[in-house]
C-alpha cells in the first residue's frame, strides 16, 4: 500500500476553502460530520468516482480507483470542508507518517483559520 497525496483533491480543498465552503468546527466534531457509507454511496452514485476521489487527500494508486479502498484523508462532507476532517486526517497522517499528507492537511488547517 502506497498513499500519496491526491494533488486534485488538494486543490479542490483549497478552492473550497477560500470560497467560504467551510465550517469551522472543532477537533472531535469529525465523527459526527463524516459522511456515513450510505452517504458516501450515494454521492458516488449521484457524481460518480472522480469527485468522490477529489474528497480525499490520499490516494493509492495499487488499488482500484472505483473503490472506496483507494481513497483515504477525508476531509469534508462532500458540501463543505471541515476543520476537524482536516485536524483528523492530520493527525492520521503523522500517526502513520504520510509526510506529505500531513503537511498538506496543516497548511490547509493553516488557511482554514486565516479566512
């Protein structure tokens, strides 16, 4: 398993957030803001793979790109960014030293709070 940093979903994150499609919420509001797997079907289904991949900041190229297994760092609820989706997802890097995902959720955490 090699997860890399999904550079589209990074500019997507960005882009969101310097629109205002953030909510602002705290470190543990993640596990109740996180999309369900219904909803994350759903999504699929209604926007397909491509924009589900642009949701999350790993990717591992080994898998199946239209599977969920494939994509990791979720950061939002397929509506808005939230914050503790990105504190979440960098602490969850670091733990497992996805260097580069981890720097990427910081300086988003970075713009998060300087908007």
């Amino acid at each position: 398993m090699s997860i890399e940093l999904n550079k589209p979903a990074l500019r997507h994150a960005r882009s969101l957030v310097r629109d205002g499609n953030v909510v602002r919420d705290e470190r543990d509001d993640w596990s109740e803001a996180a999309p369900t797997a219904d909803e994350e079907n759903a999504f699929i289904e209604r926007d397909g793979w491509t924009e589900y991949s642009h949701w999350h900041l790993g990717v591992d190229h080994s898998e199946n790109p239209e599977t969920k297994g494939a994509y990791s760092f979720p950061f939002g609820d397929f509506r808005k960014v939230h914050r503790s989706g990105v504190i979440a997802g960098e602490s969850r890097a670091g733990q497992f030293d996805h260097i580069e995902i981890r720097d990427a959720l910081k300086k988003l955490l970075e713009l998060i709070d300087s908007e």
